[in-house]
C-alpha cells in the first residue's frame, strides 16, 4: 500500500469521526450514520488495500 492510500484512508476516517461527532453535538442522527458510514468505507479499503500487498508479496 502506498504512503499516499494509506493517508487518504486515514483522512477519510478522520472526517467520518468528525462528521459522527457533529451529528451528535447536533442531535443529527442521519449526520451521525453517515460519518460512521464513512469511516467504515475507510476501514474497508485500507483493509483491501493490506489484502492486495499480502499477494504481491
């Protein structure tokens, strides 16, 4: 995986936690999934990316 997936993935993650943070600060429930939404897309292709390094090597 390269420096620059793995800080787009971190990046994403990140924004996801703030979004989740947000919705609740907010009482903004669809805020709220969708932060956590993100951050399990982020979680997803860091974990694909680890999986595609496994088999180059």
């Amino acid at each position: 995986m390269s420096i620059s997936d793995k800080v787009k993935n971190k990046a994403d993650e990140l924004a996801g936690k703030a979004k989740e943070a947000a919705g609740k600060a907010s009482d903004d429930r669809d805020l709220e999934n969708e932060g956590r939404g993100d951050q399990v897309k982020s979680n997803l292709k860091d974990a694909g990316e680890k999986v595609k390094d496994a088999f180059r090597q």
